[in-house]
C-alpha cells in the first residue's frame, strides 16, 4: 500500500478510510473521507527518499490535519467521493464504496434514467432529474453529490418538494414528488449500452460465465475443509468474477472472504435456509396467495398469530437461538412458502433487508435474516409473567397503533394518572437504554414543548428517525402509556448508524450526549439556547452546564440560586426567552457531586438573566439602569437575586466605605420602559419558566420525576428497569408510581430541609434532592412559537 497511485490529471488525491483511526485526542471512523494535493502527495513520495508509510491528508468532515498509515487508505476518483460524501454514515459510506456496484451505477447514471428509491423505508420508481449538489456554493474542497428524484406511479405525493431545495429549483416536478437522496437510497436500472448494466450479472450472461448471484448459498474450501456461506455481492475485476462471501462460521457473519468465482459452487436455494427445531415451529402455514408479494404489511390469509412488528425467537440449525423483529412479510422469488424478513437483535444475520440485490426492508448490515414464516415463533421474554394475568397483549394496548400521522397529545391531570402509572409503565429498559429511557419520558409524556421534534421538517432532518421517534415511541406512550424495548432499540440502531459513535446501541451513556446528537446532528433543531457573554458574540447550545467554585455560603441551594451564580461567574445573559431550558447540575462523574441536596425551584425567574430586558430595581422597585457583580457577594442583601439598582439607589448603596470601590455596570433599559416609574402603578414584567422534569442518577442508573399536574404533589417516579423477570434471557419492567409526599419537603423551612436526613425520607424523594442531574424547564409562551 505504499506506492499508491495518484490520481491523474485532479488538483486533489482523495482517499477512504477503510480502518478506524485515532491521532492525538481525534478519533476518526472507518469511511471517512480525505484529500491532499496532487503536489503534497508527490513530494511525499519523492523517488529521492525512503518509501514512505505515512501520508499527511486533510478530513474533509472538519478539516482537520491527520497523518495517516498508508495501509488504511484507499485512493478514490473525485467523482466517486463526490456521490461517498452524500451518505452521511461513515460505516454506510464504507460499505458502498467496497460493494462497487451501486457506485458505479451512480458514476453511470444519466438525467431521464428510471431507477427505484427508497423513502422513509418504502421503494417506489422514479426517474432522475438532476445530479449534482444541493448546497449553495462553498470554498470546500468538494461538495457532495446528490440526485434529485421525480416520484411516479405508487411514489406520488410520497415526496419532499417539487424540485426545489432551500429556495433553489434544481428540476421541476408535482408539488410532493421531488426527493434529493444519496445513491445509497437508489436502485439504479441500466440504461441499454450502460457500461454499468454490463458489470452486472444479468440475463444476459449465461450461467457458465456468472453461475452466482447476490443472495445464493455456496459453498468453498478454507484449508481442504469444505465451508457454507452466503454470496453478498458479486463483482469483476478486469476479464475475473469474484464472490464476497459471508461463511456460516458458528453462527457468526463479522467475516467476509473474497473468492474467484471458479472457486466457488452454488447450492440449491433450498439449503440457504437453517434448519429449524421441530418442536418450535407453527407447522406448515394455511394455503396462501401465491403471487410475490412486495409489501410489508401484515400478510393477508394464515393462522399465525404473527404480523409485522411482532418480536420473534428463531432457533438455528445448530442449536443457536437468536431473537428479532419481523420488518417485512411476503414472498421472495423463486421461494413458494412465505418468508419473514426479520431484523435481529445482535450481528449474526446475513444482509442488510436485500435479497438477490432488492431491499425489502432496512436495517443494519448483517442484523437481517430471510426466514420461513413458520420457523418464526413469538418471542417467550414478552408473553405473560407466570402466575399473572398480566399478558403481552395488556401491556401493549388493544391493539397496534393505527398506520397514518395520528398522533397524541401529552398526558395531563387525571389522564396522565389513567393511562401512565402501574407496572410495564412508561419506556421498558434494555441493556443500559437508561439514559434515553428517562430524557425521552420527561422530556415527551406530559408536555408538548418539544412536540416540534417530531413533525417539524427542519433542514437536516433524518424522516426516518423523527418517524421511529413519533409513532414508535413517543405516540405509544402517551396512548397506552407504555413503549417496549425493542423501540428504542430501533432508535438506538438509527443514531449508531446516523452518529459518529459507534456504541449507541449497547454503551452507558449520559443524557446530554443523547439529546446533542439527536437535537443537533439528526434532526438539526433550532439550539434550545441563545447566549452571550460579555457583549461577545452569540453562543448557541442545546444543554445548559452549571459552572461555579464551590461557595460556603450555599449548604442547600436551590435550582435559582445556582442558576444566577454561574451565570454571573461567567458573565453570561440569555439572548431570548428560551421555550426549553435544560439545565445539568455541578456534578461530575458518577462519584462527584458539589451539594449533597439541591432543592427544586418550581418556577425559574430568568427576568435578571435577559440581554437588554427592563429590570427592577432590587431596593426600590424602579426600573433599574445599573447592576453590581460584587453586590450580588455581599451578605448585607439577600441570599438570591442579581442586584441592581436605578440611579439614585446605587448611588446610596456605594456611598459605604465598603463598597465604594465597586464598579456597577450600566444597563441598557428599551425605549418603552425609560419613563417608567415603580413609584407609579407599574411594575416590570417578570420571565418565569416552570419546572416540569427532573432526571436524576446515584451511581450509574437514570430514573425521572415528571410533574403531570399544578400542585406540588402532582409528581410521578419513572423507572424503566425497576423489577426484572427472568434472568438471562428475560426482561426488564419499566414503572411509573406517584410521589405526591415531594410536597411535604418542598413546603418545609430551608433550615428543616437541611437537617434532613436522606434515609430517612419517605418514598422515593431522596432521588430528587440529592441525585438530581439535569432539570428541564419550559415556557409555555415560548412554546407556542418554537
């Protein structure tokens, strides 16, 4: 690998990533793209020197300077990154450019072509009317390549646009017929004379020359020992055909090997099909339509019990059991039984949703498996609790939720006690889901404030993970009161899959880490935060961090307090009323906590923390012109609240020796409130947020308090692992209780709270005292216009 060509006649040499790499406190995914100059590259392998192993490149995601071994870096012609740097997943990246097919039939592809595309999980055909980028012009090195779709036939209406994006018309078509998709969601159709049709295995070739297509059983030889595998793309490389083959190497598919076609033989398609546990079957399924059927929906005829969405346990030929979700029902080519398309819960299938090269379904690559319908049984783990009369079917609801944009408002008052509190309540836990388990039902079950996430169309927004988000998780929720684990084990799949991290799926994580990637990175929402420190520029975020030094002062601080010193510490002004403010308390790690009790402050009064907002005069009431960073630290005021002061009061308060070095800062007061007078009947206007969530966490689990009502005790406790049943290959039962006693603590006298002791608190409050990590406020005002 160290005598990597250049790319002839291009400005720039670009390269794929094809390992993981980390240089210094970077780490870079495999797939990732880079670039260094057609002259760089020739200097570094200047004939003078040694060979060289390293190669300096620029990232073309950040920009960053990385050198890099040569040994995992793939040259790439510019036309071909162009179209890699539209898919957004470095893994799905990765994936395209070693399949080969796909992309050259991009590199092919012609304005006019017909071709079949895949939107929000659904295939329909189309015709290409635009290939090219989509962003307006730029000094970046290269700009992704995207096409731009019409919709036809069952695709109408089913699309985004009607050839415009962002204002500017790339192709015309119907309103809601225009998609701009990467050539990951596109299958192309050959054109007559394509260069591209010709690579493929077609009719046109006979069965000596290509006996072998993507999808087929083989089998071949490892060290004279005969091994079985599926064939997952077949591809040829000058005058020779290859097989990448996936073995059956006891169960498992994380190994590809790359074979000669003359090496390897075909089975019959019978034999691709493990063999199944007799006594685990349906038996042989009622006689059936037999036509091929493409939909995914629930398959028409049959006694089996068993629809799309239904988890399912399927047991493998040798013993192995592996555990699913049915993602598609129907008939396959060539296959007269009905077949599942199930997508696993671990990396032991074979494709990705495809079969002989068509998508039936999606999901990550080796999570899908093509089964007969009748080797599928439900899956034991969500049938019933023995001795119970608690049943799969009580905790899912009545039935499935109906197809369709229906949705459901938040849950409030005695609707919220109805449908959300008791056992198999709220989101079941799996395999440590805690961190977005509790965000996702404080955030979502009883308020609408951030409702905007799940329909809005903003312009980075994945529809396929704002669509698990609203009807797999948050609509279940708030119609019967409980969504199951492998729902948000779909949403997980989709950020491993959309993220740069890799772990979304199995890892602990923390619930600002959840909240930035989808927020930020997915759906691309307005930041929640608009800040500025200092009259420096603006600063936009998400989460809200409390930064401070530890006080003496402060013993048993409540949320205003602690609000009000890290802004003033960090010279901080909110640049507009927020609609959701999220706040994460001054602990660090899992051990670390600054205050041993933090006491919740129901309502927040941001009117000191507004840029250029009128302000009160602390003293007198009268608008305030000047405000005194070293008064806010003298115990001769009160313990809360920024201090400022109209004229005449400032100039008496530092008229005391002690103070008379102070530096009060003016402050800008709006037009409207200049002639104001407190003296009068008016008062300034005060901001207040209302505290509606709080997550907490004492060693390494998250759990919630979520406020459904108006009055103090109108708290409920979530926990999406509360009990277990089973062990092993059980499940976890998520718990929603009510907590009226926090209203007891919330009206007792601060110097009674603080000699409280924690164990001895009823119920489940000490949780919210001492382990509170984020607070969740809103406005409701705001909200009506975010």
């Amino acid at each position: 690998m160290s005598n990597l060509p250049p790319l002839a006649a291009d400005e720039n040499c670009f390269y794929i990533l094809t390992e993981d790499c980390a240089y210094g406190s970077k780490y870079f995914q495999a797939g990732n793209l880079c670039f260094c100059s057609e002259r760089s590259y020739l200097r570094n392998f200047s004939e003078d020197g040694p060979p060289a192993c390293f190669l300096k490149v620029i990232m073309l995601d950040n920009s960053s300077t990385v050198t890099i071994n040569l040994e995992i870096l793939q040259p790439v012609r510019q036309e071909a990154a162009g179209f890699l740097l539209a898919i957004g997943s470095h893994s799905e990246r990765l994936d395209f450019f070693l399949e080969r097919l796909s992309l050259e039939g991009a590199l092919q592809a012609v304005p006019g072509q017909n071709v079949v595309v895949e939107v929000e999980r659904e295939f329909f055909p189309g015709v290409v009317r635009y290939i090219g980028s989509i962003y307006k012009p730029s000094l970046a090195v290269l700009s992704p390549v995207f096409f731009g779709v019409e919709l036809q036939g069952e695709g109408e209406n089913r699309g985004r646009s009607d050839g415009s994006y962002h204002g500017t018309e790339y192709f015309k078509c119907k309103r809601n017929c225009g998609v701009f998709l990467p050539f990951s969601k596109i299958q192309f159709i050959p054109t007559s004379g394509n260069d591209y049709g010709k690579q493929k295995p077609g009719k046109q070739d006979t069965e000596e020359v290509v006996p072998v297509k993507v999808g087929d059983a083989v089998s071949f030889y490892v060290d004279e020992t005969p091994t079985k595998g599926i064939a997952m793309a077949v591809y040829r490389e000058g005058s020779q055909w290859f097989v990448k083959v996936c073995p059956e190497e006891e169960g498992t598919t994380d190994i590809f090997r790359e074979i000669p076609m003359d090496s390897v033989v075909k089975e019959s398609l019978q034999s691709f099909f493990p063999t199944f546990d007799s006594n685990v079957g349906f038996g042989k399924p009622n006689q059936m339509k037999q036509e091929i059927s493409e939909s995914s929906k629930e398959g028409e005829g049959g006694n089996s019990p068993l629809e799309v969405n239904s988890m399912v346990q399927i047991t493998l030929d040798k013993g192995n059991q592996v555990s699913g979700i049915i993602r598609w029902l129907g008939y396959l080519p060539q296959i007269k039984d009905k077949m599942a398309g199930v997508e696993l819960d671990e990396d032991k299938g074979v494709t990705a949703g495809e079969w002989l090269g068509k998508s039936y379904f999606h999901c990550a690559p080796k999570r899908g498996l093509f089964v007969r319908l009748n080797s599928c049984q439900p899956d034991v783990r969500f049938q019933s609790f023995p001795n119970s009369d608690l049943s799969l079917r009580d905790y899912r609801g009545q039935e499935a939720l109906p197809e369709g944009p229906e949705s459901f408002p938040p849950l409030r008052n005695e609707a919220a006690v109805r449908v959300l509190q008791g056992r198999m309540k709220g989101i079941q836990g799996h395999c440590n889901s805690c961190y977005m388990d509790a965000a996702l039902f404080s955030l979502f079950s009883c308020t609408s404030v951030l409702d905007s996430m799940l329909f809005m169309p903003f312009p980075l927004c994945d529809r396929n993970v704002q669509g698990i988000l609203r009807d797999e998780i948050v609509n279940p929720l708030r119609r019967t009161g409980f969504v199951r684990a492998s729902s948000v084990m779909h949403l997980r799949e989709q950020l491993t899959d959309k993220g740069q991290c890799s772990s979304f799926t199995n890892a602990e994580k923390d619930p600002e880490e959840f909240l930035n990637l989808i927020m930020q990175q997915i759906l691309g929402i307005e930041p929640l935060l608009k800040l500025q420190s200092g009259g420096q520029k603006e600063q936009e975020c998400y989460c809200y961090q409390i930064f401070m030094d530890k006080q003496e002062d402060l013993v048993v601080p409540d949320v205003q307090q602690l609000v009000e010193r890290s802004f003033l510490s960090s010279d901080l002004k909110l640049v507009e009323i927020p609609s959701c403010f999220i706040i994460q308390m001054p602990r660090f790690g899992k051990e670390y906590k600054m205050f041993s009790k933090i006491i919740p402050s129901l309502e927040l009064d941001i009117t000191d923390l507004l840029l250029d907002s009128p302000r009160e005069c602390c003293l007198c009431g009268d608008v305030a012109t000047l405000e005194c960073s070293e008064c806010f630290k003298d115990k001769v005021f009160a313990a809360r609240g920024l201090k400022q002061f109209c004229s005449s009061c400032s100039r008496q308060v530092h008229s005391h020796r002690c103070r008379k070095a102070h530096k009060p800062r003016r402050l800008h007061i709006p037009e409207e409130f200049q002639s104001w007078s407190a003296r009068g009947c008016q008062q300034v206007p005060r901001e207040k947020l209302e505290l509606f969530a709080v997550l907490c966490i004492e060693t390494s689990h998250y759990v919630s308090f979520v406020k459904y009502g108006p009055g103090n005790q109108h708290w409920m406790f979530f926990d999406s692992m509360a009990d277990r049943h089973g062990s092993e290959n059980g499940f976890n039962i998520p718990t929603v209780t009510l907590c009226p006693e926090v209203a007891k603590y919330l009206d007792l006298p601060l110097a009674v709270l603080a000699l409280e002791q924690p164990r001895d608190m009823d119920g489940v409050v000490k949780r919210l005292f001492c382990d509170a990590y984020m607070y969740l406020y809103q406005s409701r005002k705001m909200a009506l216009y975010k």
